[in-house]
C-alpha cells in the first residue's frame, strides 16, 4: 500500500536582510524592531508552525572577523525556538555580500564563508536544515548587475563572479556543516520568475530564463561544457577548474526554495512609447521596458506555473519559501490565500511539494524601494510592529488556521486580488473597462453625503471592498427601524459610521440635533449590529478633551472632559458604546483634510492665498489628518479585527497657524498672508497612541495632498 502523502505545512520567517549600500548597512532586524524584542519567539509560536527560516547572519555574528564570534543574541533565540519545539532552517547571508572584510567579488569570499559556516556549525549542531546563502542569483543581480546594493557594479562578468563565489560558498559551507552533523541539508532559495517578451525583445527574454536557473543549475553540477551559459561564464573569468569542483553535485539542495512574488515574473516590451511612467531600459542592442508580467493578460503568470517548470527540470522536493504582498492588508491576505491554494494545486498534479513559508512576520522596512531609500516605509506582515508591542494582523489569523490545516475564510477573500481584477492591465492592453462595485459581500457605509462617507467609498472601490454607500433615506441611524431594515436588506459583514453632526459651531444652537446624530445614532447602530454579530467602526474626535492637558498629546486612555456641545456628543457616544457588548471601534480623529473636496481647512487657506487674500489661524494645536490615510488606517483595523478606541491621526502636531503656513510654503503661495488669530488661551487637543501609530508623519501627508490638488481640476475649479 503506498503511504499517504504528509499534509502540506506552513512555515514562517522574519524578513531578516541585512545588507550594505554605499557605506551605510541596513538591518531589518533593527529596522523592524525584532532585534529587541525577546517575546518575538512566543508571538511566533503562537501561529501554530513548527519550522522556521531564522538568520544566524554573518554580518551580526563576526563583524570584525571569522574567528570572533558572538553568538549571544542568537543563542537566546535558538533556545526559546527549541523551547517551542519549533525547527530552524539556519540562514548564514541574507541579501548581503558579507562583513566589512570580504565581498561578493572577493577571491576569498568562498573559504571565509566556510570558515564563518563551520564555526556556527559547531556552535548549533543540532541545526539540520540549511539555507547558507538566500537567494544568490537575486542577491548578484541586485549587487553586481543592476547596481542596488554593495559592490555596486552594473556589468555582466561581475554578475557571474558573484554568482559562483556564492555557489562555491555554498558548496564549501555545507561541508563544513556536515563535518559537525552529517545529516546536514541543504534548502536553497531563489527567487523564481520566467520572462515574457514581444518578438523583438524574445532574444533578451531567452536569456534571462536560461539565467534564472543559473544558481540551481551550478549547485546541482549541471554547469558542462554543453550548457547554454558555459561559454558566458568562461569568458566572465569563471575557469572550467571552479565549475567542475561543482560538477559532482556535493551542494545539490535536499529541497528547493522557491520565492515568488506578483512582481517575479517579467514582460520585456520594445514599444516603450506605451509605458509613460516607466523607465526605459536594454541590452545595447534593443531598448525596452521591463514591466510587470501579471499586467498583461493571456500569459501564464503565477506560482502554479514556475512550481511545475521547477519540478519538471529538477525532481526534486519543493517548498515556497517566501510568502509576502506589501501591500493593503486585504491583498495581502488575498495572495496568501492564492499561495496556498496554488500549493494545493501543485499538490494535486503530483509536484513533491511540502510547504509554504509565511514571510516578513513582523514586516519589513523601505523593501518598496529595495532598500535603496531611507523613506522608513514600513509594511506589516502577519504582526504590525507599529506599536508598543507587536500587534497580530488577519495574516496571523489566517496562518494559525493554516497551521491547523483549516482553511481560512474572510468576506474580503470573496474579492480576487488586484492582479485578477479586470482595472490591472496595463493601458494599452486593458481594453474598455467599466467600474464596477467589487463581488462578495459588502461593507455598509453611513453618511453618503459627508465627506468621510464619500472618502471611505472611494478608497473601497480602490482596494476591491464591496460595499454600499448609504444616505438617511436608506438608513437614519437615529431611526432602530430603519436600521434594522438597513442591516437585514444589505447584510453586510461590518458597518462603517462615517453620518454624524459635524458643524462644530452651530452645536452651540442645535444641541439636540447634535446629540441625536453623534451619541443616539451610533448607539443604535452598535445594538443592531451586536444583535446580528456585525463589526462597527464609529468616529469620535479629538474634541473630547479640553486642551489643558499637561502632556504633548492625548492617547487612548486619556479621561475625556469635553468644553463643547460637539465634544461632549461625542464622549457621550463613546460612553454608550463602551456598555454594548459588540464588535465596535471607535476611531478618534482630529481635523480633516483631503484632496476630494473643498470643505476643510486647508482649501480654505489654498483658496484665500491663491487670490491674494489674507488667512486668520489660531494657535489652537491639533494634528491634522489626511482622510486618505485615516481610511485606509481604518479599514486595515477593521480588517484585524481590532476593537475599543484607537487614535488615528497624521504623526505631529502644530497650531493651526503654523499648519496654515506649511500649506502655505508647500503650495508655493504667500506666507506673510498668514495671520494669527491670537484670540482666547492657546489649547493643543493633538492625538497621540499607545496602541499603535499607524499612520503617516504630517509632513508626507501634506506633500500628497498637495500633490493630488494640482491633479485634481474639478477641486480647483471648485
């Protein structure tokens, strides 16, 4: 009888590079907080996987030199993974080209390399699985090739250079592993796409995908006189001596890694006339374009794909070993959900596929620009570090159902992933689009008619939430009836409350009405959602507080004690809503501004400006907010599920006057236009967190919004 196969497993990492470019090096470690935080471990465990790719990385273990070793960071770690009975797949390199005392190029770097690898082999011999360098063909192309990261070079033969050293590096490392455990095995990553091209371009196209498996083909000892690229590599000073000590295949991998993302798989394009916004590039023969193959419809993109041209060329075992969509949280969880879905299918059709590798658990830093830029762009992974302590998104709950073996169901998943939808071709190939409200089942938004219930729906037609946008005809939210009506005819999965009572002055005079809106309302919404076991998110302000607070700013826990008919609605609201036993977060924000329309601060001080007239601010202290950011923030905690209050607002804070002034300054108009309105105590009601800063600084907000208001006429003309 033949046995059944294992079930497919999930395993995890930590986006751990640490790389050198120019002289500064980064460490995502450090970067994401991870370095300093020892309950990390737990918070992995908690996802239910038993393996983990974890860094034993060259550049933090011996800095200075091989035979100087300080493991005591890492042993910490290695205890509590084994503690948890968690298995390290141990990483020496990661995107790296290695300490200060030797570089990809280095004549030297494969024996320091096996010298660094026997020492932590002797050091952790109870480690089996190995994955010394990740991704050497990637980790060449990105140093050597296109000039990325340290040694910084952009020419074929340095590429090649780069490529052998890490593969007789690999080589020589896991005999000195297998000197300490001889059951040592090697898992060797790379990142695997396949190239697509227009028939001028097809040359080109050939190349890189006989290249791609250039890493994989050495370490096997596949590299002859009969393969295609032999006589590059010759030529590339690589002597036929260095690849037959590769030739017996004493570093073919146990097990293939395969890292695949949307982004892997390519399409060279020579009309680069169709791509405005991007970059030309060629081979000195053909210009061309290197664009996003999933872009361009009718070629086969996709994990499923590369998996069975993998496995056809090789047999040999195969995880996915890389799992990760920097991008909204939704889409993320949609490519996971992809991911595993193509696993199952790769499965199905007889692939030896073991496991997919759920990566950047605690999310990584500026990796939008390959680390080249210090933006600080942060992307959460299955824990958003952005927060005293490390917080699980919905990719944390998805990987403990994974983990279980379960699938992992959300109304979002009912919506396929941007790169399936019909809007993500490319112009010139997407033919006439129509926009259409996303399938599956919607989010209900109140307020049709305010600026943040409009803003809400448009960024969820952008991220592919279905949803229904209503006004009071369809929903008073002060009416249980007409609530109930709401909820039963849309059956929605959450509820976003963005109606309410927002002239902050004529509260003052309509007391009742502001009540009725900003504390009855979300009451009612709260009690018919808990009743149908729906999530509401609410809104609250910064209002709620008096100003005369001692510290720089309010955060969550902070007693409120409103001054204002408006403010006290709103803690009233909060109150009720704190003795409903329902999914509710309620979101304090401070004073909007956004690109969508006009009825907000700064377009009255663009407006005044721009037609020489003079603007009055106080110097009242707050922090503005960007409606952009606070709905994707608030739409990412939706997502995660959180619950309770939770500030949202852009990082900083300044008086009105000064926000006046750096609207001013940004926009290029007069400053000395700007006065200040010195009427009344100075109060600062600005908004700070203790449960996670979630959004962008001020200062990036304001340059988009900026931004936008140049590209938007129908707001200009406004």
């Amino acid at each position: 009888m033949i046995a059944a196969r294992p079930p497919l497993e999930l395993w995890a990492g930590p986006e751990c590079t640490i790389v050198r470019v120019g002289d500064r090096w980064r460490d995502q470690f450090l970067e994401t907080g991870h370095r300093d935080r020892d309950d990390d471990i737990a918070r992995i465990a908690s996802l239910g996987v038993r393996t983990v790719r974890y860094p034993l990385l060259w550049e933090s273990i011996a800095p200075e030199r091989s035979d100087c070793c300080d493991f005591g960071w890492n042993d910490k770690r290695i205890a509590l993974l084994d503690a948890h009975g968690i298995e390290v797949i141990g990483g020496l390199l990661h995107h790296g080209s290695g300490p200060c005392y030797t570089n990809l190029l280095d004549p030297d770097f494969p024996a320091k390399f096996a010298d660094f690898a026997a020492r932590v082999g002797a050091h952790y011999p109870g480690i089996r699985r190995w994955t010394p360098i990740n991704e050497p063909l990637t980790t060449a192309r990105f140093s050597a090739l296109y000039g990325h990261w340290y040694p910084h070079l952009r020419d074929y033969p340095s590429f090649l250079r780069a490529l052998v050293n890490q593969c007789l590096g690999t080589q020589a490392a896991m005999q000195a592993l297998r000197a300490t455990n001889p059951d040592a095995e090697l898992v060797q990553t790379e990142d695997l796409g396949k190239t697509f091209a227009t028939p001028p371009a097809l040359e080109q196209s050939r190349h890189e995908n006989e290249r791609r498996w250039l890493s994989w083909d050495l370490l096997c000892g596949r590299v002859d006189a009969d393969h295609p690229l032999f006589d590059d590599l010759v030529r590339a000073g690589i002597s036929p001596r260095e690849l037959e000590r590769l030739h017996g295949g004493a570093a073919a991998p146990a097990m293939l890694g395969i890292n695949h993302y949307l982004t892997s798989d390519r399409f060279l394009d020579h009309r680069i006339d169709l791509y405005p916004d991007l970059p030309a590039g060629g081979n000195g023969r053909i210009a061309y374009v290197d664009a996003e193959a999933v872009r361009v419809p009718g070629l086969e993109t996709g994990l499923r794909h590369r998996a069975r041209e993998a496995w056809d060329r090789y047999r040999l075992p195969i995880a996915i070993t890389e799992v990760h969509h920097g991008c909204t949280r939704e889409e993320g969880l949609r490519w996971l959900a992809e991911v595993m879905d193509a696993a199952a299918s790769a499965r199905a059709e007889g692939i030896d596929l073991r496991a997919v590798t759920l990566w950047s658990l605690f999310g990584n830093v500026d990796w939008r620009s390959l680390v080249t830029r210090e933006d600080g762009h942060y992307d959460p992974g299955a824990f958003d570090a952005r927060a005293p302590a490390p917080r699980p998104t919905v990719i944390a709950r998805a990987a403990s159902a994974y983990a279980r073996g379960e699938r992992f169901r959300h109304p979002v998943l009912e919506t396929p992933g941007w790169w399936r939808r019909d809007a993500h071709f490319y112009a010139w190939c997407a033919g006439e689009t129509h926009a259409r409200q996303p399938a599956g089942t919607p989010l209900l938004i109140t307020g049709a008619t305010g600026t943040l219930g409009q803003a809400m729906a448009r960024i969820c037609a952008h991220r592919g939430l279905a949803h229904r946008l209503s006004d009071r005809r369809a929903l008073e939210i002060c009416d249980a009836g007409s609530i109930g009506a709401a909820l039963d005819r849309t059956r929605p999965w959450a509820v976003i409350n963005a109606a309410g009572y927002v002239r902050v002055d004529d509260a003052e005079r309509e007391p009742e009405a502001c009540m009725a809106a900003n504390a009855l309302g979300p009451e009612l919404l709260a009690r018919a959602c808990a009743e149908r076991g729906i999530p509401l998110v609410t809104f609250s302000s910064d209002l709620v507080f008096d100003g005369t607070g001692a510290r720089g700013a309010y955060v969550e826990s902070d007693t409120p004690n409103p001054t204002s008919t408006y403010g006290r609605s709103k803690a009233e609201a909060e109150r009720r809503l704190a003795t409903i036993d329902a999914q509710t977060l309620v979101i304090r924000t401070s004073a909007f501004f956004g690109p969508w329309d006009r009825f907000n601060f700064a377009w009255d001080v663009l407006s005044a400006l721009s037609q020489g007239r003079p603007f009055a601010a106080s110097r009242h202290v707050v922090s503005p907010t960007f409606v952009p950011d606070l709905c994707h923030a608030a739409l990412d905690l939706l997502i995660d599920g959180e619950t309770g209050i939770w500030h949202l607002a852009s990082q900083g804070s300044l008086s009105w006057h000064d926000f006046a002034l750096r609207i001013a300054e940004g926009a290029g108009l007069d400053p000395k236009l700007i006065l200040a309105d010195e009427d009344g105590p100075v109060r600062s009601t600005a908004l700070s967190s203790e449960r996670g800063w979630i959004m962008r600084p001020l200062d990036k907000a304001l340059e988009s919004y900026l931004q936008d208001i140049a590209r938007a006429p129908a707001v200009r003309a406004a």
